[in-house]
C-alpha cells in the first residue's frame, strides 16, 4: 500500500492520498478495511476511491463526498491504469469548500500518480 499523508491541506481540510493494486471488487473492499483499520482514516470524513478492475469493469465509491468518486475514476481512465485503486482521504476542517473540493481530489490523484510506483 502506497500512502501519502496530510500532503495537502485546504482552508482547515486536509488530504491524504493512498493506493495499491486489486484485482476485484472484493480485493477493492479488502484494501479500504485495511486502510480504515488505521483509526485516523476510520474516523476521517470521507474516503473516496475508484478502480478500473483488470477485466475493465469500473467501480467508485463517493464516501459521502458526492461526485468525488467520478473524478478519480476519470483520471484512471485518462491515464489507462487498470488495476490499481487510488483512495483519496479527507479530514473536513470545517469551512465547505464546494467546487475547490473536486480540484483538491485532482490534487491528490494527480500527486499520486506522480509519486506512487505503479
């Protein structure tokens, strides 16, 4: 598991970007328990994450983060990255940070993909 903590904060919100290889949607399931075992992300706001599975299949999970999911998935898909998923974290902070908060999901997609060996 690759992991890049507290990374990147935003008016009091703070990020953290994880990912690994899957294989399934139950190895998917497996990675975010794991991930959430650590009691900082279980009691984070949101951990928003997506795959693109081997055989092409799409998953995501917003997390409450509504539309987050989506952004992530994109950018897997530009970047033609298949199974490998990408989870990003977010402590809210406080202040709703509405649109800037899909630019900050980009952010830490983008530092991962940049940063994790994959």
């Amino acid at each position: 598991m690759n992991q890049y903590d507290g990374f990147l904060t935003d008016r009091g919100s703070k990020y953290a970007v994880s990912g690994g290889p899957v294989s399934s949607k139950s190895d998917a399931v497996a990675f975010i328990k794991t991930l959430c075992r650590t009691k900082k992300y279980a009691k984070a706001t949101h951990n928003t994450w997506a795959v693109i599975l081997p055989d092409g299949t799409p998953i995501k999970n917003d997390d409450g983060e509504s539309g987050a999911g989506i952004v992530i998935l994109r950018m897997l898909e530009r970047e033609d990255l298949t199974g490998h998923i990408i989870v990003v974290t977010r402590w809210y902070g406080g202040k709703h940070l509405g649109g800037d908060r899909f630019r900050r999901v980009q952010d830490a997609v983008r530092h991962y993909l940049d940063h994790a060996p994959l």
